[in-house]
C-alpha cells in the first residue's frame, strides 16, 4: 500500500512588522487516491465517509465539496489544462478526529506515470470555513526540488493582507516531505512556514500512536490558531476584519 502516515514539525516565522515564531509537533495522513477504499478496508481506526474516531471525509475537500475526491481533483487538473490520465495522486492532510477537522492547508502532489512530481494543488482552508485551490506547475521541471510561485489570492488571517505572494517548495524523498511555504509583500519576505515530515506504515498501530502522541490534533489546531492571534493582537498586530482584508 502506497498510503502512509507523515510525523514531523511545523513551524511559521513571521519576519514582519516584527518576529514571532511557533513552532508544533504534527503528523498528516499522505493517502493515495487510489487506494481510499483499500485503507477502510484495511485499518479498523480508519473510516472514509462514515463515523469513526479517524475519518476521511471527501466533501472535506476541493471546492464546490467532492463527493469523490480522486474524480474532483481529477476534473480539476483537467480544468486547468493538465492531461492527469495515468498520474498517481496523494492528498497530504489532516484527518477527522472524533468528528472534527481543521486543515489549513491540504496538498494533492500529482506525480506522472513516471514518478515525476508534476503538478501540486495547494488547497487552503480559513476559520470562516471557506476554501481555496492554487494549482502550482514546477519553475524548473529538471530540479530536485519543486518550486513555483503563485499570487495570494485568498484571505487566512486577519493579520496578513490579502496582497503579494507566495514561493513554495516541495521536496518529495523516499524518507521524508518537506515543505517551504514563503509569502513575500512589496516590502519583502512576511512570513516562512514549514513542514519537515518523516514517512511512516500506514497502519493501525502506527495512527494509534501518533493520536497517542498528539490527542485530538484538529481541535488543538484550531485552538492554537486563536491563541498565536491573540498572542498577535497583544503584540499590536494590525486586525484585518474578513470583509476588510480584500480592500
């Protein structure tokens, strides 16, 4: 089975209009499309669409909702003139626990009949439940290491206008993912967010340990999101309303 777990780290450095820095211990299911059923089957911790204390649920993916998330991205891609036929796909992403999940930001790497990381579609989530998709092509389809650039063109949090861009760099190994996300303003570089994710089985006895490890991981998520805000706000953070980040 394809399919695995990821354990690692995120951190965020935000450089502007002074430091603040966090950082989180993680894990993310990496699911390869393919095989969602297989895994149901497979594990007893794990549910695709149905109640369980780990669960996959499609329409937590993609926009408008997928009620089958392998034909969504498909007809994505194929919207945003790739040819996906003999690709294979892994969805990088939080899990339901007990009911509930929070993914700020999810990641389909789309890799070619050859193994070739070809295209990744960032799938950004906010605290308002709205979602967005970057679709992200290589700068340098030779390179180790996939990097390319997009636009923002989403509003995630209140402190951070909704201007400039972002460089994201995605290296794809046999041990391990890791994952740079820097988002530059006209001033200059804002905020660096990373993932740093070592691979692990797929099975029950390897989910039951990392739930161990990290209890109720969606809920602290969003927990800590507020928490780091508040801890913002307190600093003197500009608070940018939802309807006011746009303008």
């Amino acid at each position: 089975m394809r399919s695995h777990l990821l354990h690692g780290v995120v951190r965020h450095r935000r450089a502007r209009p002074f430091t603040y820095g966090l950082e989180h211990g993680v894990f993310y299911a990496a699911l390869d499309l393919d095989e969602l059923d297989q895994v149901d089957r497979s594990l007893r911790l794990f549910r695709r669409n149905r109640p369980g204390l780990v669960a996959f649920r499609d329409d937590d993916h993609l926009d408008p909702p997928a009620g089958d998330v392998r034909s969504g991205i498909i007809d994505h891609l194929r919207a945003n003139g790739e040819d996906p036929s003999g690709w294979r796909i892994t969805l990088v992403a939080n899990l339901r626990v007990a009911g509930y999940v929070f993914d700020p930001a999810s990641f389909f790497l789309c890799r070619d009949g050859d193994g070739v990381l070809r295209v990744v579609v960032v799938e950004v989530h906010n605290t308002h439940g709205e979602r967005h998709l970057y679709t992200l092509r290589p700068r340098d389809a030779g390179s180790e290491t996939f990097v390319a650039a997009m636009d923002k063109a989403f509003y995630v949090s209140p402190f951070i206008e909704i201007r400039g861009g972002y460089e994201v760099r995605v290296r794809d190994e046999p041990a391990r993912l890791r994952i740079t996300i820097n988002q530059h303003q006209p001033e200059g570089l804002e905020l660096h967010a990373s993932l740093d994710l070592a691979r692990r089985p797929l099975t029950d006895r390897n989910l039951a340990r990392l739930l161990l490890r990290h209890p109720f991981l969606p809920q602290r998520t969003t927990a800590l999101i507020h928490w780091h805000a508040l801890r913002l706000w307190l600093r003197g953070a500009r608070f940018r309303r939802h309807r006011e980040a746009a303008r």
